[in-house]
C-alpha cells in the first residue's frame, strides 16, 4: 500500500492523541505504511504506532501497538 502524500502544513500538525508527540513514517511488521510517536510514550523505549487504513492514519489509542525501539 503506498503512503498518501498530504500537504506539509497538514503531516505538521499531526500528533500522537496521547503524549502529543510528533509522528514520524514507519513501516510495519507487514511492510505496511503507519506513523510512530517520535519519542518515548509508554515508557523508556517504548513507543506508539498507528496504522493507516484505506489511505487515512488512524490515531486511535485503541489502534495503536506499543512497539521497543532501540536508540
């Protein structure tokens, strides 16, 4: 699936609906597309990742996976 591409004023502003962070692009464990909290938010090493689905980021807290990122 390829990642839409928006606006820069409009990937600017989207966060992290819990710890406010910035988003960064990832891919998934599939090779999917989603967005990843640029900072820790679960914890030392620990971050948010949120899906895309049908060409939209979801930012649910619901639907995002907790992943352990290595600095």
């Amino acid at each position: 699936m390829a990642r839409p591409e928006f606006d820069p004023w409009v990937r600017g502003i989207l966060r992290c609906p819990i710890g406010r962070h910035e988003l960064i692009d990832v891919t998934d464990e599939q090779g999917e597309p989603a967005l990843q909290c640029a900072e820790d938010c679960e914890g030392p090493g620990r971050r948010r990742r949120y899906p895309w689905r049908g060409g939209i980021p979801v930012l649910l807290a619901d639907d995002a996976v907790v992943v352990t990122v290595a600095d």
